[in-house]
C-alpha cells in the first residue's frame, strides 16, 4: 500500500463512521446494555439534561447517574442533535487515536515511523467493541478518549495537563483511579533519547540535534517529586468537585455516581461479572461482598505498578485490562480500549503463552453474548443464566489476556541468569553485553528470554535428506515436548534441591568439577541436572588435557587432547527416558542439555546427530551464544540445514544494521560491525571502529587479537605498542592478548618472540585459529616452511572455513617451488572467499607457472572484478598473458587501456610507458602487415588481425610521443618507434 494510500485510510474510516451513524443501526443499539450501561448511557443523558433544563435536579429520582460534568457541558456547550452529536462522537474516536500514535511516537524517542503510527490508528477504529459503543454515543468513548489522551500526555511529560484530564476522567468514571500511580510514575520517569537508523517511512532526528518542539518541555521528565504531583491532582479533583456541587445545588451528586459503583443500585445486564452475582446474594451478605469486589479492583494497583516499575507505561496498559475485566459496570468498550493497546507493544507478541485460546474465547464471547442478550429479553426464549454464563465466558477471556499481557512482560534478564546458573560463562557475558545496552526502562518489556526451566518447544524445520555427509536429520515430534505440568512439576523440583544446587555452584566456580558433580548426583530437575553432567564433560576434558603432551611437528598426534569419557557421558545423556520416571527429566528436551549433547557428539566426530541437536537447542533456546558458536562450526555448507530463524536479512550487512537499531550501543555488535570491515579489507573503518570501542570499554579483550592484525596491516607500529602494553598489565593470560603480543614482536621483527606468544595462546586455548595462522606467517618468515606448513594445517583442523590458513598452505608450497600443490590449497582458499581479488591472482599465478595461458586469464579477469576498477596492475597483467598466449591484439588492447586509466589518474609517465611502447607497437606491426609485410614470426596472425581491424598509426604517435619526450627507459625505444611512423606515412 502506498504512502497516499495510507494517507486516505483515516478520512475515509471517519466518513464510513459517519455514514454508519446516518443507518438505522445507532437507533436499534442506543439502549444495548452491552454497549452502553446505566452509567454511560446517552439516552439516560438526555434526560438528565431535559429535567435539568425544565428546572427538575436530575439526581432526585433513581435513573439519572452521569457526572455534573457531562451534565452542565451538554446543557451549555455540547451539541444534543444527531448529526452534531454524530460528529462529536466521531471527533472524540479520531483524537483517541491519533494521540495512541503519539504515545508510540514518545515511547520510542525521536523515531518517526509515519507506517506504524498510522496502522495504530486504523486498528483503534477498526476495533468493533470500540465502534458499537461509539454509534450509540455511549460517554465510555470518551473515558476511553480521556484515559488515552493522559498517557499521551504523560507519555511527553507534560504534568498539568496530564493531571487535568486524569481528574476530568476520575470525575467521569471512579475506577480509572486505578491509573493514577502508573501516571504519576510516568510523569517522573527518566528516559534518554535514542538515536536509530531510519528505516521505511521513518524520519530520524539525532540525539545531539533535537527538534525545537523536542528540545522544549516535551522531552523532558517532570522535575517536581510525586508527592507533589499527586498533590496538585488532588487539588484538580476538589476544584471540579466543587465546580460539580455548585452546577448542582449540593453533593448528593457524589452518591449518585461515585456511590452507585460502590453500591450497585442499578443491577441492569452487561458484559461484567457484578450484577449477576448481587442479583442472587441475600441482603444481609450484601455489604460485605460489595467491600470485597471493591477492594479486589484495588489489589492490583500495587504489585502491577511495582513489578512493571521500569516501564509505567505498560503497568497502566496492565490495569487498563485488570478494570475493564472488574468495573461494576463494564461495556465492550473497556475491553476495546485495552485491546487496542497491545498495538504499543509489538515486541510482547511472540510471548504471549495462549494467543489462539485467547482470542477463541473472545469470539466465542463477541458471537454469544448479543445472541443470549436477545433470546433473553427480546424474545423470552432464554434466561438469565445462559447469557450470564457467556459472560462468565467473556470474563475468562478479558483475564487470559491480562495474564498473557503480564506473563510476557516479566520475561526479564533470564539469559543471563539461565546461562550463568549453568556455568555457560561465555553464553551468559554475551547475553550480559545485549542485557546491558537495552535502556533500563524497556528491559522487563524487550529481553523476552523464556526460562530454560519452561522452554518446553516445538520445532517445524524440517528433516533433510543425506546432503554432504550428514544424514537423514530426525528431529523431535511434538509427543516428547514439556507441557506445562511438566514444567510446574521441574519448578517444584527445583524448589527441593535448589539448596544443593547453590552448594554446587559454589564449588563449580572454583573449578572442583568433580565435587559439583557428585553434589548433584541425584538431582532430577533440569538445572542441577545439567551442571552435573556439564560438571562430568569439563572434569573429563581436564583430565584429558592434562594427559595429553603436545609434540611439536607431529602430524600423527591428534589435534586434539582424546577423551574417552565421552562415550560414557553420551549414553548418560541418551538413557535418560529409559531411566527416569517423570517426564520432567527427560534432558533431551531440555535446550542445555540439548546443547551439551551436541556438544560431546561434536567432539566425537558424529557432525549430523550433533548439527540436530544443537539446532533443536537453539530453536527452544536462542540466547544460548555458546549452542550457535558450536553449530557454526559444525555446518560446513548452509544448504546442510534448511531452517528459517526468523527470516534472517539476505546479507550480514543488513543484519548487523538491524542489530544496531535494537542495540545501538552493545560493543558486540560494534565488533560484528568491525570484524564485516575487517574481512571487507576495510581497514580504516575497522580500525575506527574498534577505537570507538576502547572508549567505551577499555578493557574488552574480545576480538583484540583482529584489532592487532589490522595495525599489523596498517603498519601502525606505536599504536600496536600500546595496545600490547596496556593488555599484557590487564590480562596476560588470556590467549587473544598473546596473539596481540605476538604481533606486536612481529612488527618489530622480532619472529623468535613472536612465534614464542602464538605457542602460548595455544597452549591456553588449542582451538585459537588466529594463533595457529599467525604461527604459519612467522614460520615463513623465518624461512622454515615445513613448520608453516603444519601450523596452517593445524588451523584447519579447527576451522577448515578459515581461507587463511588455506591460502597459507598455497603461499608456502608456491615457495616450495610445488605448483600442483599450491594450486590444490588455493582453490579451496577462492572456494570460501571467491569475492577476494588475492584468491584469483594467486590462482593465475600457479597456472601461469604452468603455462597454462587460458586459465591463467580467466582467473586473472576474475581477479578483477573482485578488485577495484582503478587498479592498473591487474590489467597489466592480464595483458602480459594474452601476450604469453600469442593474442597481441587483446594484450595490446589491455594495455591501451592501462595507460588511459593512468592517464585519468594523474600517474608518472614510467608507470605506463611500457604499456604505451606496446600497444603502439602493435599498431605499427599491424600497418606494416596490412601492406604485405611483416616484421615478427607471428605474421600470419597479425596479417588476419590487420585485415580485421585496420591500423591505427595516429593513436599510436600519440602514445609513443609523451614517451619520447620523457626520461622514462622505454624513451630511446618510442624515439625508434617514432622514425618507423614517419617512414610509414604517419606524418
């Protein structure tokens, strides 16, 4: 839909409103107890004002139960006709809406996305419990206006008129009291602009450059304390009740409004749970189970405005669902309006626990409430009871959609916590990283990190045939997933055993692997589950290590330190459901067991069983970084899988932008975005980028070894000084701070040293791929070959992804003089970066050695177009091969060309004189031949080529005279060159 497509929706809903109100439909619903209650009726209204004008006190009779407010407003101001009224009516849904975009618009800081603001509006006036109850003029419409227009005030820190209308609303309808805290908390909340990428439709304004519109008040939280601002809404309160006592003559208004929602006088149908209920009480029960209704409305405020503290916005969107579910006298348009406001807050919805149970219950509700009302009053062929259990019905859906409401807000920091409680450290600082950068205010609202306690799942990836060796990929059906007894049962059990699980923990941190599993050793829910077999791998892999002696050169010792434990903690892992009798330890379905199972299978060379285990695991649990890192290193190819993880963007560049529009200042992020530059070969961006992130963290270690090799590259030798000094006093130890060292030793030349810092990152961490590749480069340097050569095939033992090592073993046996070896490397190394220009001249290199001349020129016409247009070398190279494969036509051609960009590029006159000699050259060859001559052993040739194309003898004077007259050494040969022109003619 387009933008003036867009732009037409809202005039024409406003119109169809109108033409709705011109139907016969307003006069058959005005006196719907569902859509108007005694209230908000406007019939009952416009009595009121007619006594009121006739000189009667609409209060002294029993039907009249409306604020002062409306009264006087609608007797002086306010029109009563219909069309009018109409319009009033609809003007009030229209302000509703547009300040619900303004809410958006101040929720999320400076963004302007015109798309979603204008699809929350359509969805407020295309909600039908809100139409209905606006085409019979119900006064709830405007409550519903009034509490939208507060938060929209609220929202933008605006107190005075927030308070205002707040108390207007009070007046109108006792039971939006309720919002009173939330707001106040709203009005004092502190939140920083945040500066975000457009996207779409969006319009940006940057943090340091605020409109003046933002710059004012609007912006800025309110400085008064609450107290304060709770003061002066009481003050608004008293004012416009003393304004009501004075329109009125007295204060027996207040019991005739206030007091009926306390009292109930009135107990006429409708959609809420009051009536049916004191309908059926004996008198002397009365009092009492009126305090008690009263008071649970109450209850809520408190616990709903703590737990959502952070975020009072959505704590009023709560207890607007927790009022329309429990006012006395309730109409469709209370649960219009809270449903309306999850548009607000799209990020709850893929955590809502029962969407499709929810919203069956409110059709089932919307279908059978208007059908009972009519079989019961209209026509007498039902009763009381059926239209009362509907909205029993309709209740239990209002209360689901709260719960879910709450239920997806309180997903807050469980990352972290999941992956800290099980001694994923690195899994839980990564989580910690994206936790820390999202603003404190939306953190119980945007973590949205299940519980791995509750991660009972379902996956539809779906099974893939045997595709490079994997297999038949067999994932879980539906029948072995945890419901959600099986959840309350795991939480029960964690309850009893959470006391050795904290013992455990104790021991885990100080590394006593073996101690925290045998603490736990009879543990069966999944937590202290996993640590115990997570505590078994670890102690296993540490005795492993440490019975493992490293040969240095040794290509028959494994890579790898062995484990025979594996096995066995395999089976443990596999033979859970035949041993356990409660479902709640059935590890297999739990994501970190799952992830540990992928593990050990990884480590044991069954790559497919453990790519499904480890995708199963992700699929449940996606915060667990360690599960992705494993199963990145498991998938060689991406057609291995096909698995849809929330339709990722086509390219990493849009994915990373994507990530710094959630996150714009999470350091992960920044480094993805830097190491994107890095492998681009963009090494000042890098560069820049990993400086911005020093500032911000100067002691991250993470990623510092990438950020040595690009100084390395930049020759940047003081500054690699200080990053080296400045690291080795902050964490020597760590295997990315010697990889920094080693490079800096070999800036300096300093290879021994060098190489002496790579073995240490080794032995601190085997599977360093940089150290092992580094290594290699050193070795080479130190003219020792067979040593690179078996550090680059260590670092393909770890990654056989990385092209670096690769292309180290191409490089190393191209000096060995062993073509058709370092031709076999370096197509594997063009395989994983067929975008990098050094992968095909390389290629062209082996293949010119062996003379082989046409692949020779296909890889060098592949290096550039991978390189930049503006680099003359390429092409003069590819014309030396067409010139080595007998094609002087196109080597000419070539070089014709090299000397024009040359030229273009203001370069020195000996860069292209040689290229200049021989495309004149081949000029004059073709002249001479086209006359009957020719001067080369190729004649034959260049007499085709002459009859073909003609000679071009001015464009070859105009490439040999700058030659001539220059100091280059092809000068003399241009000079000769030029004599043999004239002798042809040429001038």
């Amino acid at each position: 839909m387009t933008t003036i497509q867009f732009d037409a929706v809202l005039p024409v809903l406003l119109l169809g409103r109108l033409l709705l109100f011109l139907t016969p439909l307003p006069d058959i619903l005005k006196d719907d107890h569902q859509l108007a209650s005694p209230l908000t009726s406007f019939s009952r209204l416009k009595e009121g004002i007619h006594l009121f004008r006739t000189g009667i006190d609409p209060y002294s009779g029993g039907g009249f139960r409306h604020s002062p407010i409306l009264l006087s407003a609608f007797s002086t101001v306010l029109p009563l006709s219909p069309i009018l009224s109409a319009l009033l009516w609809i003007s009030v849904d229209g302000i509703a809406a547009l300040s619900m975009a303004q809410i958006w618009r101040a929720r999320h800081g400076l963004v302007v996305d015109k798309a979603r603001e204008r699809m929350i509006m359509m969805l407020y006036l295309f909600n039908p419990y809100l139409i209905l109850p606006n085409l019979t003029k119900s006064t709830a419409s405007m409550d519903n206006a009034l509490i939208v227009l507060t938060l929209k005030f609220a929202s933008e820190r605006k107190a005075s008129p927030t308070l205002l209308i707040l108390a207007i609303l009070t007046h109108l309808s006792l039971p939006s009291i309720c919002l009173v805290p939330p707001v106040l908390m709203l009005l004092v909340e502190r939140r920083a602009f945040r500066s975000v990428t457009s996207l779409g439709n969006s319009t940006v304004v940057g943090v340091n450059d605020p409109s003046p519109a933002q710059r004012g008040a609007t912006s800025v939280p309110s400085t008064r304390p609450m107290a304060q601002l709770a003061l002066e809404y009481l003050g608004y309160v008293a004012i416009l009740a003393g304004v009501s006592t004075g329109a009125v003559g007295g204060w027996h208004w207040a019991g005739r409004t206030w007091g009926a929602l306390l009292s109930l006088p009135d107990l006429t149908p409708n959609p809420g749970l009051w009536w049916y209920f004191f309908m059926e009480m004996f008198d002397h029960f009365r009092p009492f189970f009126l305090a008690a209704f009263s008071m649970h409305l109450l209850i809520y405020v408190a616990p709903i405005c703590i737990k959502f503290q952070h975020d009072p916005l959505y704590a009023a969107f709560v207890l607007q669902g927790v009022i329309a579910s429990f006012k006395p006298y309730p109409t469709l348009a209370d649960p219009g309006l809270f449903v309306s406001m999850f548009a607000l807050f799209p990020e709850i919805f893929p955590y809502l626990r029962h969407p499709i149970v929810t919203i069956l219950l409110h059709m089932h509700a919307a279908l059978l409430l208007p059908l009972f009302h009519s079989l019961w009053l209209s026509q007498g062929t039902g009763n009381a009871n059926f239209y009362y259990a509907t909205t029993l019905v309709f209740g239990l859906g209002m209360a689901a959609t709260v719960i879910d409401a709450v239920w997806a807000g309180l997903r807050i920091r469980r990352a972290v916590a999941d992956c800290s409680e099980r001694g994923l450290h690195a899994a839980a600082k990564w989580a910690g990283d994206f936790l820390l950068n999202i603003p404190i205010h939306e953190r119980p609202l945007l973590s949205h990190l299940p519980s791995a306690a509750s991660a009972g799942f379902r996956t539809s990836t779906p099974t893939r045939g045997s595709v490079s060796g994997c297999g038949s990929l067999s994932f879980a059906d539906d029948s072995n997933m945890m419901t959600e007894d099986d959840i309350h049962v795991s939480e029960d059990l964690f309850a009893i055993e959470e006391d050795l699980f904290i013992t455990a923990r104790e021991s885990f941190n100080f590394k006593e692997f073996e101690k925290t599993a045998f603490i736990l050793r009879e543990c069966r829910s999944p937590k202290p589950r996993f640590l115990c077999l997570y505590s078994k791998f670890l102690a296993s892999e540490k005795e492993a290590q440490d019975n493992w002696t490293y040969r240095q050169g040794g290509r028959s010792h494994n890579e790898k330190p062995p484990n025979p434990a594996l096995r066995t903690l395999l089976a443990l892992l596999s033979d859970v459901n035949s041993n356990e009798s409660t479902s709640t330890a059935r590890k297999e379905m739990d994501p970190f067991l799952l992830f540990l199972k992928g593990l050990i299978l990884g480590a044991l060379k069954r790559r497919a069983e453990a790519i499904e285990c480890l995708i199963l695991s992700v699929t449940a649990y996606p915060w667990n970084w360690s599960a992705w890192l494993q199963l990145g290193a498991l998938i060689e190819d991406p057609d291995e899988i096909l698995v849809d993880f929330n339709a990722a963007p086509d390219t990493l560049d849009e994915t990373i932008n994507e990530l710094s529009e959630l996150f714009p200042h999470s350091l992960f992020v920044k480094s993805q975005r830097a190491l994107l530059a890095y492998h681009h070969r963009d090494f000042e961006e890098a560069e820049a980028i990993f400086d911005s992130i020093l500032e911000m963290d100067p002691y991250r270690v993470d990623n510092m070894d990438i950020f040595a090799n690009i100084l390395y590259v930049q020759q940047s030798r003081a500054k690699l000084s200080d990053l080296a000094q400045r690291f080795i006093r902050a964490d020597k130890d760590r295997p990315e701070v010697c990889s920094l060292i080693g490079n800096y030793y070999s800036i300096r030349c300093e290879h021994e040293k060098a190489v002496k810092y790579f073995k240490r990152a080794i032995q601190l961490d085997p599977t360093h791929l940089a150290a092992w590749t580094l290594m290699g480069h050193e070795y080479i340097e130190m003219k020792n070959p067979h040593a690179a050569i078996e550090a680059y095939r260590r670092a393909i033992d770890v990654n056989r992804k990385d092209f670096r090592a690769w292309y180290g073993l191409g490089k190393t046996y191209e000096l060995l003089d062993m073509i058709q070896y370092s031709l076999h490397y370096y197509q594997r190394a063009a395989a994983l970066r067929p975008y990098d220009s050094r992968m095909w001249l390389a290629l062209a290199g082996c293949y010119k050695a062996m003379s082989k001349w046409n692949e020779a020129i296909d890889c060098m016409k592949r290096a550039q177009t991978c390189a930049d247009s503006s680099e003359v070398s390429h092409v003069v190279a590819l014309a030396n091969l067409y010139d080595k494969s007998g094609d002087a036509t196109s080597a000419a051609l070539n070089h014709r060309r090299a000397v024009e960009m040359c030229q273009q590029q203001n370069r020195h006159i000996g860069e292209w004189a040689k290229s200049a000699v021989y495309a004149a050259e081949h000029e004059i060859n073709l002249a001479i031949a086209a006359r009957g001559g020719t001067s080369t052993a190729n004649g034959a040739k260049i007499v085709a080529d002459a009859i073909k194309e003609g000679a071009d003898l001015q464009r070859a004077k105009a490439l040999l005279d700058p030659v001539a007259a220059s100091n280059a050494a092809e000068g003399t040969v241009a000079i000769d060159l030029l004599r043999k022109l004239k002798s042809l003619g040429a001038f």
